[in-house]
C-alpha cells in the first residue's frame, strides 16, 4: 500500500511595510518646515531694508557700493537730520492728504457695500459690477481727463484735487470690501430693526457700523497704504512744491545731483515709517477682517 505524502507548504511571503510615523513627529516636521520658509522670505525682504538702515548711519566718504555690507566706522545721524529737514513739510501734506481721503472713501465705501449687500434694488449686480470695473482703470487713462475736468470746474488747486481723485479712486475696493463684509451680517437683525420701525439709515447706524470694525481696518489700512504711496497722481495733479506729498518730495531729493547718497537711504526709511507703524498696530486685525468675507459675497 503505497502512502501519499502531502505537498510541502507554500512559503509565506511576509511584506515589510514602512513603519508609520508618528503624527507628532509629521506636526513637528510640517512646523520646522514652515518656520524655515518664513525665514527665508524675511531675510529675502528684509535685506534692503537692512542696507537702507546700514548706509543711512553712513558719512559720504564710506557710502560706497563696495563697502555696502560693512558697518561705518563712524556712526553719524548727518543723513538723518539733514532728510527730515528736506521731508518734514512733505510728510506734513502727506498726512493733509491720508487722513481726510482715506476717513471719505472708508465711509463711503461703507455705505455703498451696506446698500449692496442688504438693500438691494433691481440692478444692483449691475452697478457692483459697474463699481468693480472702477478698479481696473489705471491712473495714466485718466490723469489728463481729471485734470481737464478740474479746470473746468474751477476746483481748488493742491492738496483738495488730490484728495478727491484718492476718494473716488478708492470707492471701488472700499465697497468690495464692505460688500463682502455685510453679506456675513445675519439678515434677521435688518429684519428685526425694520419691524421695530428703522429705516435705512437707523439701522445702519445703529446695527450695522457697530459690527463693522474688522472691515474698516481692512478698508482704512488698504487705503492709508495706497494713498501715501502714490506717485503718479501727487507729480501730476500738483504743481507747487510746497503741497507736494513725501512720495514726489522723495524722488525729487533722489533725483538731486547735490543730495549726498546717506540722506536719500534715510529719507527712504522717514517715508515708509507712518505706513510700517499701521501695520504693526494694526496687521493682527488685518486677515481676520480680509478673511471675515471671504466664505459669502
């Protein structure tokens, strides 16, 4: 009787899989790498300010661009002085200029977004969309039409025809702003305030500008920034140097074949500080009221 004898087991192949690794070491690997890329954008965006900060302490005899790294020998505030003696009244008209503009156009854009976004009418899409468009015209289309117009209507030199052109310019991204901002606002309190017998600017007043907060420091830090740094309008629309803004006083001083190089860096840094002091009170509100529109609009 012969006996059968069973065929050997198959070999069991065992697959070895990378061991996982830990979620609190990929947390902590995704916080390393974030906090490495921030550093390189700071140092990539803070270097010329750093050789702006390093030659305005500079005397003209080491402001050389051989020698840009270096730190001076001799620490002088020459270039200080001698730029916010150039740059005061300029910075003067500035804020003549920043403050009135950017309070109009934040108020008016405030206003304009509230109508769009809870008082709609037939056609309100369109004149969003018409309003929107007004972002999208650059300053050179219009530079000589608006000054046209302004001697036409015999509207004040200096200072005032900049501010209005820095009004009008700035409804357009204000009610976007505000538009987006409002249509997060609950419907029911416009609803609530019209059955308690408000009207449109009742309730505005009384319900809406309280909880407006997060959307004019976005509107007024957009506006503060575009309106100091403007060029274009400021060289055109005034001709007396006296009302010039810091921006075309600035370039005049860079311009000059008398103005040593040190005084240039240092005016460079007294015209961006109002601007960086905006940020830094503030920046923190900044994206949480960019942000707080952005789920509806």
């Amino acid at each position: 009787m012969s006996t059968v004898t069973a065929p050997p087991p198959a070999a069991v192949v065992v697959e070895r899989r990378p061991r996982p690794v830990p979620k609190g070491r990929q947390r902590r690997f995704f916080t390393a790498g974030k906090l490495a890329a921030l550093l390189v954008f700071i140092v990539f965006f803070l270097t010329p300010v750093y050789l702006l900060l390093l030659t305005s302490f500079k005397s003209l005899a080491e402001a050389d661009p051989a020698s840009a790294w270096t730190w001076p020998k001799t620490v002088t505030l020459d270039a200080w002085r001698e730029a916010w003696d150039k740059l005061g009244p300029a910075l003067g008209n500035s804020f003549k200029l920043v403050i009135p503009a950017t309070i109009a156009s934040t108020m008016l854009g405030s206003l304009n977004g509230y109508v769009l976004s809870k008082w709609r009418f037939p056609g309100a899409d369109l004149v969003f969309t018409l309003f929107l468009f007004g972002m999208f015209i650059p300053y050179q289309a219009v530079m000589i039409p608006l000054a046209l117009l302004y001697n036409d209507l015999g509207f004040p030199h200096g200072l005032p025809r900049l501010i209005l052109a820095h009004v009008v310019y700035g409804i357009p991204i204000t009610t976007l702003i505000f538009r987006n901002y409002y249509a997060t606002v609950p419907t029911e309190l416009i609803e609530a305030a019209r059955m308690d017998g408000a009207g449109m600017y009742r309730t505005y007043l009384s319900v809406i500008l309280p909880t407006s907060a997060p959307a004019f420091v976005v509107a007024a830090i957009w506006q503060f920034t575009s309106i100091w740094n403007d060029f274009l309008f400021a060289v055109f629309l005034i001709t007396n140097p006296a009302a010039w803004p810091v921006t075309v006083a600035l370039n005049n001083t860079a311009g000059s074949q008398v103005t040593p190089f040190p005084v240039q860096m240092a005016g460079a840094l007294i015209a961006s500080i109002p601007t960086l002091v905006v940020y830094i009170i503030l920046g923190r509100y900044f994206m949480r009221g960019l942000m707080a529109g952005a789920l509806k609009g």
